[in-house]
C-alpha cells in the first residue's frame, strides 16, 4: 500500500543542502550574511557638538542589517586616527573628520551626502 505522499519532498524530514544531514543534526555554521553593495548606500556625514564642546562626526542612512558597520566603523577608526562607536544604525568618529569621512567612503563607492 503507498501513501499519498510516499517519496516527494513532503515525505522525507528535511536535509542540510550542504552537509545532507537532517536539519535537527546539522552542525553546519550559519551562512555569511550578504550586504547590499555600496553604490546602492546614500551616507550622511554631518557633526554634532556634544557636551563638554566636543565635537563628534555622525555617518547616519547605513542600516545594519545592509551593511557590515563593524567592519566600516573598524576602517574609520584606523583612517581618521580616531575613536568610534555604533550607535542606533549611525556610525560616530571622534572629533570633526566630516572631509576625511567623506573622502573614505567615496573611495569605498558609497555615495555621500
């Protein structure tokens, strides 16, 4: 006697594509996350004076989940000499880098604003 589903896809417990484990077994690490290409970013680049008279650059319009913002905010730092942090989808650089921010990120092929 066969069943009604007996050999397609909906009798068989699902497969890892790569390990073609089942998927409760697989050890398989998570796939890379895949980010949007930076032609397709607008950056704003503006400064913000904070207390204390400091001043601090703000790259707002990258979202997280679009971007690698660790990985950027990483090159930031080393390029301008500075410190920085992510705060809310907005990348902050120390201190006022407006023109070394936006020369970096046009040389990465972001569009700035």
């Amino acid at each position: 006697m066969t069943r009604l589903f007996s050999g397609t896809q909906w009798d068989r417990p699902p497969r890892c594509e790569r390990c073609q484990a089942l998927e409760a077994d697989c050890r398989c690490p998570p796939p890379p996350p895949e980010y949007a290409a930076p032609e397709t970013r607008t950056a704003r680049v503006t400064t913000e004076r904070r207390k204390g008279q400091k001043w601090v650059t703000v790259i707002q319009g990258l979202l997280a989940t679009e971007n690698n913002l660790v990985e950027l905010l990483s090159a930031l730092k080393t390029h301008c000499g500075a410190g920085g942090t992510i705060q809310d989808n907005s990348v902050e650089i120390q201190g006022d880098q407006v023109e070394k921010v936006r020369k970096f990120l046009a040389d990465r092929g972001y569009r700035v604003r």
